[in-house]
C-alpha cells in the first residue's frame, strides 16, 4: 500500500501544502494576536489620557470620585495618585499587584503622553498604564489604569479556538483536494503502467487515451507509438523467419534431391554433371543468402564497416559498367554510362560498388531484349547524384514503399526465376545511409524503373 505512487504523492502534496499553511497560518495568528493586545492597551492608555486631561482641567475631589465612579461601572480599574505617589482615589480594591506596580514606577521618566507600564499579560493578572497629570507644567499626580489580562486571555483562547476549527476544515479540504490532484496525476500513470505490463507479457496492441497535451499525454502517445511499432515489427519478424525459412528450405531441397540423384548407379556421367551443376548453383544461391543475412545482422549490431576515402567516382562507375556490360550484350540490352571524369566521391568504394552492382542487375534481370538501361552521374556543390535509370517492367505502385523492406518481393511468384533473395535493396539502402546518402526509387508499370542515389562530394584529389 504504502508503495503506491498515488499515495506517495498524496503524502508529498499533503505535507508539502501542511508545511505552507502552517506558517501562512502561524504567521496569521501571530499579527492578529497582536494586534488584539495591542487593541486593548491602547484602549486603556486612551481611557487613562482621557481622564488625565480632564482632571487638568478640574483637578478637584468631585472630578475625581467621578472618575472612580465611572470606571467602578466599567472592566478597568483606575488608581489616582498625586505627585508624590500617594493614592488619592481608586474605583476597584487596590491588591499588591497593582501596589508593586504603582511602587515601582519611576513617575518622572513617564511622557505627557502616557505609556503602558505593565505589558506582560501572560505572567500578571494585570496590564496597566501611567497618565500623567500636569498642570500649568507642574506635575501632580498620576492615573494608572489597570486592565484584568483575562479578558485578553479569553481574546487570544477565543482566536485559537477559531484558527483551530478553520485550520482543521482547511486540513480537510486539503486532504480531499490532494487526493482528487494525486488520482488524476495518478490515473493515467496507472493506465500507462498496465499497457506497459501488457508489452513486457507480449500483448503488443495497447491503446491509450491520447488527446491530452501535457507531459502524460505525450507518454501515452509515445507508448501507444511504440505498441503499434511493436506490432509492426512482430509481424515483420514472423514474415522475415517465415520468408527466411523458406529461402534456406529451397535450395537446400534442391541440394539434398540431385545429391540423392547422383548418388544411384542407373545414371550417366551426363546427367551426374548436370545435377551437380545445380547443386553448384543453389550452393551458391545459399552463400549469397548467409553472406546478406550475416551482413544485415552486422548492420543491425552497428558493426558493420564503412572505410570511407576520396575516390575518382568516375573510375568505380567504369569498373562497374565494365564488369556487367558482357551480361546485358548477351541480353541484348542497351547500356549508357554518363559520368564526368572529375568527381570526387567520400565513400567506401567496395560497399558502394555492391550497392550499384545490386540495382544494375535487378534492372538487367527486368528489363527485356532491346530495352535501355542508363547511368547517369550529376554533381553540385555538395552532393554526387547517380541515377540508374531502365525501360523494364515497373515496379506497382502500392509495392513503392515497401521495395526497401528485407525480404519484400514485388513478384514472389517469380522470385526464384530472377534469382533475387529480397535482401539486395535492404542491404543497399542500408549501406547508402550509412554514408549520410539516401536513396528513392520511382515507376511506373510498363514504363520502367529509376533509382537516385546521392552522397557527399569528396575533397579534390590532387
């Protein structure tokens, strides 16, 4: 339980905002407190200037038994003294903490203004003040008014008791208010835990809600991108093992059926030589497959090399050419080869020559007696663009996007006839972009097929 994340967060907000309110909340009390005490001994100093400046006026015993009278009636005591500290006239019995303070007032440091003289209301029963009383400059006496710090007790108790009761309403609205927070920060949290679970269990179709535009929303979309991914990559894995299955299931039928030929003694040497010829050829029909396979697994594990050098691009383009022109005269195919002699191409030459070598012999295997096949070299500033062009049958339109894929075959029927393993044009994408190039194929049915090819120029070779 106490793993849980909506919890923690729960706790994390709850704690975070207990610790915010407290001292919002202290800081509250503290200046409310205050500014109630200090309410009241303000009131006090006022109700002692009061009668101060009225006996400076009538300084006489009926002004100040009136003064008695009046706070006899009142929550506040008042003691009259004259100059010499001699009480004169008090409304309320006098006991000895009214005496002690009284005693202990230096009268000649109190301003004309009055001052309070007993502030400490947590430790006396009484707070008190000091008017004094002069007239025509000449000091006379004092008022000192008393107030019973119960009352500001009660003040300060009644204060507490209301922060008490909105401080435990705010603590619970804090609770509901964190809780609803942590559930809706929470909740998609653990929708998104559960598709990830159903992933690590193999269930690679998830789906999540993911119209939200904050960061969980983006987590959903990322986790629902890489479920449709998944999917995607185990359907083209059971396709690749199924298609590889039956790539290494051929040939090696074919090699265990003449071997088992030849080895009965009813046939002749005729026969001997032509069936070994065909395990010749599927033998090697089956390296090539192992050599692609291997290569491509070595792409996948990034250890795949590219030696990388400026090279004459006009010379690899000669020696390709030269090395297939024999097969297309057989074909009767025609072959023109555009390059100019000064380009300098930042390639591996033995990589790059499988590439073109693969897309040339596609187009030969394609492309019907008389038709053309064309190499076209361009460059700029930046860039070396080869397009090898053929009048052959085209590639459909909708297998366009797919002729990179391993193992993608446009006619699978016909895939052994051409002798193709569907791994040529992966392999050589691969090797392309691995030389910071692409490649872009286009078709048309019946009209023929273009490769582009570019990459990066080379420093001048001097």
């Amino acid at each position: 339980m106490f793993n849980k994340l909506s919890l923690k967060i729960g706790m994390l907000f709850f704690v975070f905002i207990l610790i915010i309110e407290t001292f919002l909340y202290s800081i509250l009390y503290t200046n409310l407190a205050n500014e109630r005490i200090e309410e009241v001994m303000d009131n006090l100093l006022a109700r002692g200037n009061t009668h101060s400046d009225v006996l400076e006026e009538h300084f006489n015993q009926t002004t100040l038994e009136h003064v008695a009278i009046m706070e006899s009636e009142s929550d506040f005591a008042v003691v009259i003294t004259d100059a010499s500290g001699f009480v004169i006239v008090h409304s309320d019995p006098i006991d000895e903490e009214m005496l002690e303070v009284i005693k202990h007032t230096d009268t000649h440091q109190i301003p004309t203004d009055g001052k309070v003289i007993e502030e400490r209301w947590m430790e006396k029963d009484y707070i008190a003040t000091d008017s004094p009383i002069t007239i025509n400059e000449e000091h006379q006496g004092h008022v000192f008014m008393f107030a019973d710090t119960d009352n500001i007790k009660r003040i300060v108790d009644h204060l507490s008791d209301q922060f008490l009761i909105i401080g435990f309403i705010t603590i619970i609205l804090t609770i509901i208010t964190v809780f609803i927070l942590s559930r809706l920060i929470t909740k998609p949290l653990i929708e998104i835990t559960k598709a990830t679970e159903q992933l690590s269990k193999g269930r690679n179709r998830v789906e999540l809600q993911t119209d939200r535009s904050d960061e969980l929303g983006e987590l959903a979309n990322s986790i629902t991108t890489l479920s449709n991914d998944l999917e995607h990559m185990k359907k083209e894995r059971n396709e690749f093992l199924a298609s590889i299955s039956h790539e290494l299931r051929t040939p090696l039928t074919y090699i265990k059926g003449y071997a088992d030929i030849i080895s009965r003694d009813d046939i002749t040497d005729d026969e001997k030589s032509e069936y070994l010829e065909i395990i010749r050829e599927e033998t090697e029909q089956l390296t090539v497959l192992v050599r692609n396979l291997f290569n491509l697994a070595k792409m996948d594990q990034n250890t795949f090399g590219i030696n990388r050098q400026n090279i004459e691009f006009g010379k690899l383009i000669y020696t390709i050419t030269e090395r297939i022109r024999p097969a297309l005269e057989e074909k009767n195919i025609i072959f023109l080869v555009s390059c100019p002699s000064n380009i300098i191409a930042n390639i591996d030459p033995d990589r790059m020559q499988q590439v073109l070598l693969n897309i040339l012999d596609n187009a030969k295997k394609h492309t019907s007696e008389g038709k053309r096949i064309s190499v076209e070299v361009y460059q700029n500033k930046h860039n070396i663009k080869t397009i090898i062009s053929d009048e052959g049958e085209g590639i459909p339109e909708e297998d366009l996007p797919y002729i990179f894929e391993r193992l993608y075959r446009v006619e699978k029927s016909r895939s052994r006839l051409s002798g193709g393993t569907g791994l040529g044009l992966a392999i050589a994408k691969e090797i392309v972009e691995s030389h910071g190039g692409s490649i872009e194929v286009n078709s048309k049915i019946g009209e023929g097929t273009s490769f582009e090819i570019i990459l990066q120029r080379g420093e001048h070779i001097e």
